[in-house]
C-alpha cells in the first residue's frame, strides 16, 4: 500500500471485517478483460500472426491494452505459431508418403 509500511492484510487501519471481505473474493478484484472490444484480426498464416504480436506490443507501449491480456495474446499465439509449424511439417511428410508410395 502506497505510504505504508504494511500491505492491505497486515495494516492495522484495515477493519477486519474489510479483510475478510477482501479474501471471500479470493482475487476477483485481479481479474482483467478487454474493455473496449478489439477489431477482429484474421489469423490465417504466420504473417498475420505477425502482425497481431506487433499490434498487441503498440497498444501494450500506448498504455491502451492490459499486459495480462497482452501476455495470453502472446502465449496464445505462440500455441498458433506452433500448430502451423507441425501443419507443415504434417503435409510435407503426406508429400514424401506420397512419393514413396508411386
């Protein structure tokens, strides 16, 4: 707590009952979702990807976008980047499967 040499549980100018209050909710106050809704982005190749990664790093540099949403935007899309990678290697191995079998 800014000024204080306690935090929120342990100052002594917090009522009980206002802690307790506090840990009933067990976080709920932390919780972030995106208040203004994003434009749709089509995410169909890397590129696009891309691009959502340098836009979500520009609205988190603005101050416009929440790091916790920017950061499940990233790990989400580092689960993306992933599944087009074995997409990939997937089709090559049907090509030479292919090959093999003529």
């Amino acid at each position: 707590m800014k000024d204080s040499n306690y935090c929120y549980l342990h100052n002594p100018n917090i009522s009980e009952q206002e802690k307790k209050t506090i840990q009933a909710k067990g976080g709920k106050n932390n919780t972030h979702s995106v208040k203004d809704s994003l434009p749709s982005i089509e995410i169909d190749d890397i590129k696009s990807v891309m691009y959502l990664l340098k836009d979500t790093i520009n609205r988190v540099r603005s101050g416009e976008m929440d790091i916790k949403v920017a950061n499940c935007i990233g790990f989400l899309s580092n689960h993306l980047m992933k599944a087009y990678e074995l997409d990939q290697i997937e089709n090559k191995l049907d090509k030479v499967r292919q090959a093999i079998s003529r």
